[in-house]
C-alpha cells in the first residue's frame, strides 16, 4: 500500500484519492479529519503531480496553520512551495499585491482593537455624539459584525435611530482608514471580496494559480469567508472542506452552520 494511504482508514483513503471536483468530509472531533487532508495535499503534490504552489490551504488560527505545516513537511520534506495559512494571513498576502486597485498603497497598516477604539473615540468627539449614549466598543462591535457579513457602510441597515447613527459612523470611520492607509481586522476580509468582486481580473489571476483549494473546520466560516471560498472555488471547482457540523466555535464572530 502507498506510504500516505497505510495509516488510513478506508474512509480516509478514499478522501485522501478522491480526483477532480467537490469533496465535503464530515467527521466528528478526534476522528482524523486534519490527517485526511493533509495525506490529500501530500496525495496530490506526489501522486496527481500537482505543484505545491497551486494548492492553497486554509484554516482558522495560527496554531493550526503551523501544525498543519509541520505535518506536510514530515510527509513531504523541507522545501515545498505551500499556501498553508489562516483565512486573515492569506487575505494580507493577496492584499499586499493588489490592494493598489482600490486606491491603498502596498504598505498599508494593520489596526488593532486599541487603535481602532482610539479612532472611534474620536470619530464620536467629532460628531458630537456623547459617549454615554453610544459607546466606541458598541460601535467597533456592529462594524465588526457587518464586517462578518459582508456589509460594507451603504449596505448597513438603518432601520432605526441607532442604526443611521452607526451606518454613518461607519461610512466616516472607513474613509479615515482609508487616508491613513490603514486597514482593521475586519477589513482584510472585506476588502478582499471587493477586490474579488470589483475587479474580475485579479479574481480570475488566483482561480488560475489554485487549481485545489483546501478548508479545515468549514463549520465555522462566516458569510464573508464563504463568499471569499466561493468565488475562487468556482473557477476550477475542485473545493474539498472538511468539519464538524456538531462542533461550531465561532458562532460569535458570525459563523454560518448552514455554510457547512
């Protein structure tokens, strides 16, 4: 038996052999899933001969990132061009080549929570709104969350009061960003799928190059990242995720069971 099928089962090996198009793993917690597609990149790069540098590979923290790294080096040795990298990591790196096309320049800065509750703060002394009646953390949190879901300031619901308050301190606080060239967590994400949806030439330039993409713990995408999976899946369509539809974890930060 092949050395990446031997310490597989039978439903393993098949994950690890399936060929073009589509493949969904479900699996419950400690069952091999990881393993599964690991042994599938490794499988592909040796058996269907495809170049490391067209297989982007994605997961949701650094941790799992690196120990899924760690697991392609012992099956295929140092020195293979591998996209193993969290949803975030992998939108910075397609960021920084591209981003010029809408109108940031390839240096931009990243904005931690601090600084952005620095910059609502003042964003909120400037509008004249007190603080008492809407808090920076309030605001940071429903940007947050349109952020998640894909809502960019003119997509904000304002259904209410409060709700045009945020949508138009939302709308100000993404032109500050944007003359200090800065980006926050949320608009990494965002600003790729405009990328993406704006300019169908750069997306069509990375289907091209992934002719395989991978997702681990597919439970807990959101709106946004699926958004982001189904564009660039949709070129060549060989998309193969793998989760647990019991063990969603990020539910907090908007993540869809219903992606799964």
């Amino acid at each position: 038996m092949h050395r990446l099928l031997a310490q597989l089962n039978p439903a393993q090996q098949a994950a690890v052999q399936h060929g073009e198009g589509p493949l969904l793993l479900l699996a419950g917690a400690g069952s091999g899933k990881t393993r599964a597609l690991t042994h599938r990149i490794a499988w592909l790069i040796e058996e269907r001969r495809v170049p490391p540098w067209q297989i982007m590979a994605v997961t949701f923290t650094n941790k799992a990132a690196e120990e899924m790294r760690e697991r392609l080096v012992q099956l295929l040795g140092e020195g293979a061009d591998l996209w193993v990298r969290t949803f975030h990591s992998s939108c910075v790196r397609i960021l920084r080549q591209e981003i010029e096309a809408l109108g940031f320049t390839r240096n931009f800065t990243i904005y931690d929570d601090q600084d952005q509750e620095r910059l609502l703060k003042s964003l909120l002394k400037e509008l004249g709104v007190d603080e008492k009646t809407l808090k920076p953390k309030v605001v940071a949190a429903a940007i947050d969350r349109a952020k998640n879901q894909g809502l960019f300031p003119e997509d904000y619901p304002e259904d209410d009061l409060r709700g045009e308050q945020i949508a138009s301190i939302y709308a100000l606080y993404q032109e500050s960003l944007k003359s200090s060239n800065a980006l926050d967590f949320g608009d990494l994400l965002l600003l790729t799928l405009r990328l993406f949806e704006d300019h169908p030439q750069i997306l069509d330039k990375y289907r091209k190059r992934f002719c395989h993409i991978l997702v681990d713990e597919f439970q807990d995408t959101n709106q946004i990242q699926y958004r982001l999976v189904h564009l660039l899946a949709s070129g060549q369509g060989n998309l193969c995720v793998v989760g647990d539809d019991d063990q969603s974890i990020y539910r907090w930060r908007g993540a869809e069971i219903g992606n799964i």
